[in-house]
C-alpha cells in the first residue's frame, strides 16, 4: 500500500490477490467506542468491489448485514460476481478476519456517468447554517474524542441545533444534520460515500440514549456523483420501537445535489 | 402442497428437499406486466427462509437484489445460515430456476415477540379516508387489469388523489396510498408484509411515467408483527434523478402500528 496520496485512500486501499479477494488493513484511525465504524468498513469493501469491476465502477446500490465486530488490522475482502449485465453489474462480497466474515454484502455497481443527467426532487436540502456558525466535531469534549479517535478522520460541523447531546443536554428530536469534509480536503466519490453515511453519531444521541447503537443492516443508494467540496448531511429516526430504530441518512453535495441516501437498522443502545 | 387453507398460503408454500433447498411454484396469478410482482417473489423466499429458521421464524430485515426475470412454474429456494446468535441469525438465500439466480436475498431474521414492546414513533399514520369512500382496485379499467392479474389477490383501495393515472390523469404528486387486504380475508404476518411493500402500482404512475419499473434493489425492515386486519400502505419517491427513483413504503396496521418500512431503487420507466 502506498504512503503517498490522502489518509482516506490508504485507509481504503486493497491489494489484488486473485480470485476475487484482495487484502485490507483495518485502520485503528476509525474506532469509534469498542468496534470499528461500519461506514469505513463499507468504503473498504466498497473499494474491493470496484477494483473487480473496471467498467462499472461505481456504487449505486450496497446492502450490508454485520455479523460479527472487526477489528483493526489484517482483513480480506472476497468478492463473488453474480451477475454483469450491460448496465450493471451485481455482487456479493464478505470481509473476513481469520475465518469468520464481519460483514456480507450485496452490492450493484454501474457507471454513474451513463446515468442520465435529469433530476426531478422534491427532496429538501438539509437546512444547514453557514460553516462558521456550526459546531467543530473536534470541539467536543475531550471524554467523546477519547470514545471516537474516527472523529479526527474528518471535519465535520454540525448544525447548532443538535450538539447538546455532547454536553448531557439532547435535543429530543431525532435529527442529526453537519457538515462533512474528509482530512486533507480529500473529494467525495461514489466509494467515499459508503462512508459518509455512517460517519455522524447515531441520531439516538439526540433521543437521550447515548452508548453503542449496533448496525443489523444498512443499504446505501448512490444517485449521483459527488461535485468536489463540502457535504451537508442529515440523519433522521422516526421509528424507535420494538428495541430497534431506522436511521435515514441523505448526503448532499456543493452544487444542492442530493448524491446518496441510506437507511440503516440498529439495535437501540441499553440505557444506563 | 397443500390444496386447504388460504390463497395466498398455497402461493408461497415451499417444500424441503434438505441441504436449505425449498421447492416452490411460482404462481401464474402474480403476473403482472411482462413479469412476476416482487413482493410476491420475496414473499416466497422469505417463507423458506422461515421454515429453515424455526426459532427465528419473522423476518426482520430483508435485502434483495433483483437479478433476472422470474417466470412462473417450478422454482427453488436455497438458504444458506451465515450467522446464527442468540436473538437473530442472517442468511443468505437465492431464487433459482433453472439455473440461473432470479433474485439474491441477504435477511436477517429473530422472534418479533421477543423485541419488547417499546414505541416513540414520530411517523405519521397515512391519511386515508374511510374504506368506503376509496377506489377499489377492482374498479379499474379492464386494460389495467388484463396487465395485472395480481390485483385479483388482494382488495386494495386507493386514496381517491392517488388513481387519477388509471384514466390518464396522474396527480403529478411521488405518492400512493391504498387500504390492502388480502383474499380469503388472510391476515397479515411478518412474512405477508415481505409482499404488501411491493404490492402497490409504482408511484411513478402518479408522475406520469406509466409503464414498467424494474426493481434493482428492495430492502423491507418488519418492524412489528401485525394485528389482524386492514393495512394502510403508503409509498412515496423523493428523488427521480439519473434514471433512477427510490420508493419508500410504509406498512401500518389496523392498531396503527408502523409494523414495515422498506425502500426500493428502481429503474424510471421508459417513457413512450
């Protein structure tokens, strides 16, 4: 792997070993509480899926089920193709740490610039102040930077409204908006958005039930290619029930586009 | 298979052949355009899911990835457990004719009775009128039906806003609302909910885009296990862009309980 280039393309990078697998290090920058950040580990996967696929590189549509915690360190990534098509093309993937996989993956992948240009949505852009006037993720306390090294993977700004979470005071909506930008002004792509879509705290935080919110399942859809710049991103809930939550997540990028949504099942934290 | 019991039980009926097989009849009366509805597929799949699972017999989460068309007639289910823990266990699963893989499934499935009974919902109810004011689906015109002999499994009726498009004025709005019942007066369960979510016409019926619009990728959450009788169903798209719409569903019971959420990413239909 190559010490050259951004953080996030060596964090990500996969290294061919024939038949569908390829080798990964599971950075320890993206631990966040006692496992890894799913959205990472995805972006990793993700990255092992586009290098088997040269004429369909992009992701436009990953489901990912976790079974089991990665850890940081060694791991493979085994991609099987199930079907390419002319548009698409359609694999499972696993990324396995010694003999267990961590997580299995359906995934869809297809050029994103043969997608057509049109655009009717009736989604509304996260409502986001202005940079200056939102919260640094790495002006929080130092006991939540401590739980979270992830958070130094990136500049994020949330959204004044829903940081009172970090400070014993949650703001009872099930809403997380902020800004997103990786370090070293490293762009979004297609590959990078895996990520960005599990990259805020859970919007649980902001229901009052902090602690570690296990992912079931999460699918992302990318609908666009990202233009360079920052991201607005939004997460929301409206079903906590039954022990579990969904979290929606939309990701927008510089020029107003929506790029990505996700929805995610989670176990609810055990409160203290 | 058996012959006693409800229409929609005999449907989906598989019958083990050991080694996680399931042989299963795809039924003529799920036809629907040039294909076979998806739901209805899904459903199918998710019942050899569940005979495989005994301990764990309600679908919790359920990704499937649409591979090539299904025909009706002889088909098999083959479940593969590849986590199997206290509370759920995740398979993955193929609907196989021939052979060639129609649909390729990731689900993970636990008791819903075990998931406590906890509920801060924020989701709002669909707003439909009583069942006697809306438009049953029967009433359509007779070329809508020919093309859609599914609609003869299920009482379905529709918002009076949302059927403009069954006589060539679409209500230019990405949403779709109907009452659903199955035939036989079948009660909904977890497994049922698999097809309910992709039981409705495209919403892109009310954007004026009539025609087929093939699934590439539905993920369903089973949020609640559903007390008897009607469903509210209400599905609604955010982003037609880039030749694509997301389809978001939701399922309430006759409680009102959200009991299903999913969403779907289908391809636009070509318009004429």
């Amino acid at each position: 792997m190559d010490a050259e280039g951004f953080e996030f393309d060596r964090q990500i990078a996969v290294t061919a070993e024939g038949e569908g697998r390829y080798a990964a290090e599971i950075d320890p920058g993206w631990v966040v509480g006692g496992g890894v950040n799913g959205g990472y580990l995805l972006a990793v996967i993700g990255n092992a899926v586009r290098a088997s696929l040269p004429a369909k590189p992009d992701p436009v549509a990953v489901s990912a089920y976790y079974l089991s915690a990665t850890r940081p360190g060694p791991a493979e990534v085994a991609v099987d193709v199930r079907r390419e098509g002319g548009r698409v093309a359609t694999v499972a993937a696993d990324l396995v740490q010694g003999d267990e996989s961590r997580i299995t993956v359906l995934a869809t992948y297809g050029d994103l610039d043969r997608f057509g240009d049109d655009v009717r949505t009736t989604a509304v852009e996260p409502d986001l102040p202005p940079l200056e006037e939102c919260v640094r993720g790495s002006d929080a306390p130092p006991e939540v930077l401590e739980l979270a090294p992830m958070m130094g993977r990136f500049d994020m700004r949330f959204h004044p409204d829903d940081v009172g979470w970090a400070v014993g005071k949650p703001s009872g909506q099930g809403v997380m908006r902020a800004w997103f930008r990786l370090n070293d002004d490293r762009e979004p792509d297609p590959v990078s958005l895996l990520m960005v879509v599990d990259a805020l705290p859970p919007v649980t935080f902001n229901l009052g039930l902090m602690g570690w919110a296990p992912t079931l399942e999460l699918s992302a859809h990318v609908r666009a290619r990202p233009a360079p710049g920052w991201l607005k991103v939004r997460h929301e809930t409206r079903n906590l029930a039954g022990g579990m939550f969904e979290e929606d997540c939309e990701v927008w990028d510089s020029t107003g586009r929506l790029v990505a949504q996700s929805r995610q099942l989670a176990l609810q934290p055990r409160t203290a």
